[in-house]
C-alpha cells in the first residue's frame, strides 16, 4: 500500500459531480485503496480487545495528542445559548473556526520534514472529517474524510503498516469520543436522512473493525448484542459494542424500531458473515452514494485515476 517514492503533493479537487461519474470514482486507485485499508485493518484487530498490547509506533501517540487538543479546543469553546434552537450550535462553528487556521500546524508536527509537503493534501480530509461548518451536521461522509486522512498517513509511509491493530484501538476511540462530544455538544444533526434505516446516526465504519474484532469469539454471538447489559459490559473491549452502547443511551424506545437495521443484523449467525455484511452495506449505502462521495477529494495519494489491479 506504500508509495514508491514521494510523489508531487497538490491541492484535492473534487470529480464526482452527477451519477454518471460513480463508475470512475468506483472503478479508481482511491476506492480501491480505501476500501482496502478498512479492511487490512479490520484483519489487523481480528479477535483483539481494546485492552490488548499491539504494535506502536511514535506517530500514534503523536494523533491522540493531536485529538487530545482538539477535545480541549472543545472544552474551551462552550455552546452559545441559542432561544429555542433545537439543532446546530453555532459555537461548532467558532470551535472550527479555531481548527482551520492551525490544522497545517497539527499535521506538520506528525509528518517528518521530507513529507511536511504532504498537508496540502492532508488538511482538506482533516478539516472535513469533522462535521459541515454551514449546516452543523455530521455523517458518514465527514468520517469517511477522517479515515481518508489516516489512510493518507498509512500510505505515504508516516504510520507503519505494523500500527494497523493500534490506528484501529488507539487513534479511531479517540476520533470517534471527540465527534460525539461535538455532536453531543453542539447538538449537531445527522446528515442525510438515514434515519432508522442507517446503522445509527452518524458513524458506520467503527461497526465494519468491530465486527471483525469479535470474529471467533465464542463468548460474544451476534443475537447477544441486542441485549443492553451486554452491550454495557463488553463497551470497553469492543468497538461494536460500544456503538450499542452509546445508541442505548441516547435512543429510547424498543431497539428493533430506532435501529432496525442492526436489529436483523442480530439473527446474522456469526460475526465473520457481521463483517463482511457490513463492508458490502458500506460500499452500497455510504461509498457508491452520490450525496456521500460527491464531496469526496482527490488528490496524488488517493487518486482518481483508474486502479491497475
């Protein structure tokens, strides 16, 4: 997955304008890779809790740092009281408005000087992999732009493929406890209209390395989920079911109806059919939607240009 050698960097644009262009973004060296990478770390954290000791790299302690500042930029940038107002803080966009102009900074201090070239590209997946500035929404897309900027990372060779397992364990918790503090916080709104036809929400990606997380598990069966105590008890350790989790707190009303998509992934028999059930649904429902992949950037490290393989 490494590039060869360091390629000219340059300013994403984006090239998937009307449905007509899906079949270039589906059939491209971005799609391919990306799709890839979530799944090469999917394998990575196969049977793995969060509690595990797995490789480590320097740089990931550098990107919790990195969204430990961001979280206390958080902290420091309280909601405005807004007269009924039920959606959309607009302190999001005061605590964005500190992000944008020091993000080039944040990026440089994770990248070594032969690759400091690389935020050009970098800040624009960064920057968007937060929620919308204008609506103050968040979705699938803003975290597809986040893990379209570790994916840049993995890539150009700044995170080594040996910190697969830790990207998945140490840096996606940690992006995934910010984002939900600012859709907490700044009452974002969901974007698109999934609605209980989506996994929840907001994120997709967290259920796919999940999932994979309790393949072969034999004390964790895919119709245990649904049960709340579980889902508590086993919030730390996995991914999947700390999605549960939050879902239980913040939706109320039976299960089957506010999350009726993950209710019939309950009867699935196993977490290996879980897993790669989710990858086709995200491929099918985030990645080869327009709405979604539209706002998607291209750049010379996720490329546009046909795939070779």
């Amino acid at each position: 997955m490494k590039m060869a050698a360091v390629p000219e960097f340059k300013i994403p644009e984006r090239f998937i304008k009307q449905e007509e262009d899906l079949a270039k973004w589906i059939n491209s060296e971005a799609y391919v890779e990306f799709v890839g990478w979530i799944k090469m770390l999917g394998d990575a954290v196969r049977g793995k809790k969060v509690s595990d000791i797995v490789p480590e790299s320097p740089v990931i302690a550098k990107l919790i740092n990195l969204l430990d500042t961001l979280s206390k930029w958080v902290d420091e940038t309280p909601p405005v009281v807004e007269e009924g107002q039920r959606f959309g803080n607009k302190s999001f966009r005061t605590w964005l408005n500190i992000v944008k102009p020091n993000s080039d900074e944040l990026i440089k201090e994770i990248l070594p000087d032969n690759l400091k070239g690389a935020v050009i590209e970098l800040r624009t997946y960064f920057i968007e992999g937060f929620g919308n500035y204008t609506r103050i929404d968040y979705g699938t897309g803003h975290e597809a732009k986040f893990m379209a900027f570790l994916c840049c990372l993995m890539k150009i060779g700044v995170v080594p493929m040996e910190d697969a397992a830790a990207i998945v364990l140490k840096v996606s918790i940690k992006y995934i406890e910010l984002v939900r503090k600012l859709q907490t916080l700044y009452r974002m709104e969901p974007a698109g209209s999934h609605g209980v036809w989506g996994l929840d929400d907001f994120q997709f990606i967290p259920f796919i390395w999940g999932a994979a997380q309790l393949i072969g598990n034999d004390e964790i069966s895919p119709n245990s989920f649904v049960d709340a105590p579980v889902a508590e008890m086993w919030s730390k350790e996995y991914l999947f079911m700390s999605c549960i989790n939050y879902i239980n707190k913040v939706k109320t009303g039976p299960f089957y109806e506010h999350s009726n998509t993950l209710w019939s992934i309950s009867a699935v028999s196993d977490w290996t059919k879980v897993n790669s059930g989710l990858l086709k649904m995200y491929k099918a429902e985030v990645l080869e939607k327009l709405p979604v992949v539209q706002h998607f950037p291209f750049g010379t490290i996720l490329s546009i240009e046909p795939a070779t393989q």
